[in-house]
C-alpha cells in the first residue's frame, strides 16, 4: 500500500513539474524582418480555450487584414482554440493577417517570454513575443474567430 501512494504522489508531483505556465497577458510582437516591435498582442482564455487579440498597432494603426471583409488589424482575434497540452499551449490555429494565411500554432513559456508557432504539419517557424507591462487586465474578451 505505501508503495502505491508513493508512486500516485511521484506521478502528481511530475505532473505539475510539466503544467504549462500562464501564457494569458498582453505581449508585444516583433518584426521577423525589421527586428522592431510591432504590435501589442492580448492573450486570453475564454471556456478553456486560449485566443489572442491585436490591441495595438506601432505602425499603420488602420492596417486591414486580408480576409473576407477586410477587417481592421487591432481588435482582430489572430490566435484561438488554443488549448493546455503538458508544458505547452496546442491545438490552436493562427492568422497571418498581412497574408490571409491560417497556420496551426503552439504557444509556451521560455522564462519571461512567449514563444509563438505557427506551422503546417511538422514545419513552421517560431516568434518570441516579449510580455508588455503598460497594459493591464481588462474587461472578459469573448472570442470573434475572424475565419472559419
């Protein structure tokens, strides 16, 4: 009997040593080409599911996405249905709004940082979003997937 408990309290605590760390906050993206900062990104949960919206942009603050309807860049959904998976945040699909390109994304914690995936199938290329202290917890968001 001792030797069970001993093994379900290894396998709890291993468990929690793996937990996804929060990834919910605002963070500020940066340009893979220019190496400036871009946009000021809100992470969020809603039902269990994690999404990500544009709050802000550095530049072109009426930057359209190319999608359906063309609509504006900030208050744009670019993350959903992410979903916690071990150490990571999975599952989930990511717009490119200056492409129109959906990819499947993964997200996870790298010290302070957010490391952001966006891929198709086993290839993809990773961005660091750096966490943005200037803003702070806002009203509950509800998610408005901007493609189907």
């Amino acid at each position: 009997m001792k030797k069970i408990i001993v093994l379900l309290s290894v396998l709890f605590f291993s468990k929690l040593a793996v937990a996804a760390e929060p990834i919910e906050g605002y963070w500020t993206t940066i340009d893979d080409e220019t190496n400036t900062q871009k946009s000021v990104v809100r992470v969020y949960e809603y039902d269990g599911k994690y999404y990500a919206r544009v709050i802000e942009l550095f530049k072109n603050k009426d930057a359209t996405a190319k999608i359906a309807g063309a609509p504006k860049i900030i208050g744009l959904d670019i993350a959903w249905n992410l979903q916690k998976d071990g150490d990571k945040y999975s599952g989930g699909e990511i717009l490119d709004p200056a492409k129109g390109k959906v990819y499947g994304c993964e997200m996870w914690r790298d010290g302070d940082n957010l490391i952001v995936r966006g891929k198709i199938a086993f290839l993809g290329r990773n961005q660091t979003w750096l966490p943005n202290k200037n803003y702070t917890s806002a009203a509950a968001l509800t998610p408005q997937i901007p493609v189907e």
